[in-house]
C-alpha cells in the first residue's frame, strides 16, 4: 500500500465508540460522545416516553437518561451503570444513552461498512426507521485480497445519533400532546 492510498484509507474510516447494547454490538461516531460515566441516583420524569428512564445530575448538569433499545426493537438485558454522555451542540440538555458494556474504540475502512443500498438486504427494524448509517462488518477483508471465514466477521450496528435523539423527541412530543 503506497502513502496516496493509506491516506485514503484513513479519510474513508469510520471512527466509532462500539458498545454492547442487548443481545447486539452497536457503535456511534466517536465525535458524538464526550464521555463515558457510571450512573448515579436516576430521578424518573411523569409522562416521559418509556425509552427516557429519567434524569440525573452530572457535574452539576440535568442529563437525560435513554434506554435506545426500544427505538431499535433490541431484546436482551441492559441491566448496567454504564452510561454514554453524548456531545451534540444542538441538544439543550445533556443527553446519555443507558448501554451494557462499552467494548471499544475503533476505525473501520469504507470495505467494512455497508451503507443506503446495500442495507436494504438486511431486514431490521433499526435499518428500515433510518436510524442506522451503516452496518460494519468487523474482519472483513479489502477488495482483492483473501476472503476472511465467515465466521471471523462480526456484525456491528453504526447508529445514526441524530435519527435515534430524533425518535427519542417524537415520541416525547406524542406522549405530552393531550
């Protein structure tokens, strides 16, 4: 691999911040998260939308806690105190997403991430509410070079952060309409 094409590599990549959330493997940008936090005294919110589990105070902020996993139809548990502040210039409160266990960060070159068309073959409710930019395939091989085993591929979801705080204030919104 030459220097014009390692530099096109590292433009191409993903950076993300992969955690377990459920039975799956998810991960955001890792612009998009500005720490990673042990939760303290949740204070539950009257008529918030099941998926806000409350608020708590962090650092002397009022931070909202999600639980993302009903946005994306996930089973599995989620009993955990880890906690993922998100930075978003946007928000006008803090906003933290509850997940199992955060695994890793990683870049990933554009052979590994499926994306648009190439989603449309994977049937998840995540995928077909916009919620998610791409589907990373951990292990996969360049174009041109030995195929990995199937097995030795892993299949990571890349959350759209926007689409998923997007769906969280919908639903607020419905829930607090009369």
């Amino acid at each position: 691999m030459n220097l014009e094409d390692a530099d096109r590599v590292v433009e191409d990549a993903a950076h993300v911040v992969e955690f377990q959330l459920g039975d799956e493997v998810c991960a955001i940008d890792i612009g998009a998260v500005d720490s990673i936090v042990e939760s303290k005294q949740i204070t539950r919110v009257p008529r918030a939308p099941d998926a806000v589990e409350g608020v708590m105070d962090l650092r002397g902020e009022t931070t909202a806690i999600v639980d993302p996993r009903q946005f994306l139809a996930i089973e599995g548990d989620v009993a955990s105190d880890n906690i993922l502040v998100l930075d978003r210039a946007d928000d006008k409160q803090k906003i933290g997403l509850r997940v199992a266990e955060v695994t890793e960060v990683s870049g990933y070159a554009e052979h590994q991430i499926d994306r648009g068309d190439r989603l449309e073959r994977i049937g998840t409710a995540a995928i077909e509410s916009e919620l998610v930019r791409g589907v990373i395939r951990k292990g996969a091989t360049p174009p041109g070079e030995e195929d990995a085993e199937e097995d030795a591929v892993e299949l990571v979801l890349w959350l759209d952060i926007d689409e998923l705080i997007g769906a969280v204030s919908a639903a607020e919104n419905g829930d607090n309409q009369v």
